[in-house]
C-alpha cells in the first residue's frame, strides 16, 4: 500500500482520524488474515510454478503470500505496514518506490491494492520494472460500478458515496480498468475477468446488514464523517437504519463484482 502514516498521536494528540483508522483496521484486519492464494488467487496459479521468484504486492498480514509460496517456494510480501508471521519474508515499502533492482521477479501479485493508491498506472509501472522478462501478473481489484441491490433504496445509494467520499485518493472503480493499465504500464497479452458475489439468503443479506449498517452507526466514523463535513450524524444514523429495513426485505438481495487480470512483461529481445 501506500506509505504508512505515523501511529496514532505520535505527532500531537490523537485525531478523529487517528480514531477511525484505528476502527477500520480492527474492523478489517482479521478478515484479511483469513485471506487465502486458494480464494484470491486461483486465477494466477495456473500460470506459477515451483521456482519462481514472487512479489506480492500490499501483501498485508502475508496470508496470500504465505500460499504463493508454497506453489512457488520463493514468495516476498511487500507492504507500508506489512505484519510477519506467516512464514515468508516480508518488508514496508511503498508500493511505487521497490526496494529491489530492475528485473528481480519472475511472478508478481497484487490483491485489492490499486483502489486504495493515488495512481494505480505509477505502481503498475513499478512491478514492471522489477518484472524480469516474460514474468507474468496477476491483479485482483474491486469495481464498485457494478453493485446490483434489491430493494432500492436513495439511503443506501447515498451511504455508498459517503463512503466514497472518505477515500478521495483511490478509485473505487478501478477494476473495469485492470487490462488498460497493464497495457499502458508495458505488460502484453493481459486479459481480464470477472466473478460476481452476491447475498441472496435471509441469513446472508443479515449479516451484510449489520456489517455495511454498523459502519454508519460507529461512533468513531460518525465523529470523523462529521468532521469532514461529509455527513451529519443524523444522516449517518439514516443510512444505518435504512440498511436494517433492507435486510427485513423478504426479496433483499446484493450483487457484487470482483475483477481479475493476467498479463505478462515482453520476453528479451531476440
């Protein structure tokens, strides 16, 4: 990922912005170290093999590493705030800034780290550069573009850019573009899919509820929305409420998609 600010409070007194990505990474880190190669990477390891040199790219807590790894036997994981322990090497770095030399690796990975970056193309362009010649990539990103909800409801679809909003320097959006910008970063043959998620159960879209609902209804994000001047609190309070009618819905249903993209660098010139 990006480079990572300094811990909270380090630098004068702790911040609505210190609060809240305290929340987020509570909320958030213990299901991304759940995250395995099996899941989030099937669609690259028909393309590894055992001897590899890989570079996983916001590596995160190194699940995902750890199982390229093992298909690969010599996987590293790099990230600002990356977290060891999962039996690979790993080291902070940012993402447009690799602490290794031109043509390094032979495979490279990326799991929902463009959304979150200012310029996906200027990262891209960096995993290039470490990329040896025809070592393959595979990229997996979210496009927020394509959520399908029933019910509608306009709280919801405003809950949704709040949210935006709160990331101003990523692109939500960025998956529908995976295979242009492997092509502008200098990868050939990059071809793209999709696969869609989708909660369709009584039980799924509860759990959905509670999960999007309670992030409206966090005191943490309602002082820091507030402060932004994104939202009221009143309105956040809406949005959370209008989440638990939808999952009351007996027809409540949520489809989302996930994008992934395989390309390789161009082999050495003759």
């Amino acid at each position: 990922m990006t480079k990572a600010r300094p811990p909270a409070g380090q630098d004068g007194p702790v911040t609505a912005r210190d609060d809240y990505e305290r929340y987020l990474a509570g909320r958030h880190r213990p299901a991304h170290g759940r995250r395995t190669a099996d899941r989030w990477a099937a669609f690259l390891a028909p393309h590894l093999r055992p001897g590899m040199r890989l570079l996983d790219i916001g590596c995160g807590p190194g699940s995902i590493t750890a199982g390229l790894h093992r298909l690969t036997g010599a996987a590293v994981g790099v990230d600002a705030e990356p977290v060891p322990g999962a039996g690979v090497p790993v080291a902070a770095a940012d993402v447009v800034r690799l602490p290794f030399p031109d043509a390094a690796f032979d495979a490279l990975y990326a799991n929902a780290v463009l959304q979150h970056v200012p310029d996906p193309l200027a990262v891209l362009r960096e995993a290039r550069r470490v990329a040896r010649p025809g070592a393959v990539i595979g990229v997996g990103d979210a496009d927020w573009g394509g959520v399908l909800t029933h019910p509608h409801d306009p709280l919801i679809e405003r809950g949704h850019a709040i949210r935006e909003a709160l990331r101003p320097a990523g692109d939500v959006r960025v998956g529908r573009r995976l295979r242009a910008l492997l092509a502008e970063a200098g990868f050939e043959g990059a071809g793209a899919s999709a696969s869609a998620s989708a909660e369709g159960t009584g039980e799924a879209a509860g759990r959905l509820a509670a999960f999007e609902g309670g992030w409206f209804a966090t005191p943490e994000v309602v002082a820091y929305v507030d402060e932004l001047g994104v939202a009221a609190p009143g309105e956040m309070a809406a949005v959370a409420a209008a989440w638990s009618r939808w999952a009351e819905d007996p027809g409540a249903f949520v489809a989302r998609f996930w994008i992934t993209a395989v390309a390789w660098a161009p082999e050495a010139a003759g």
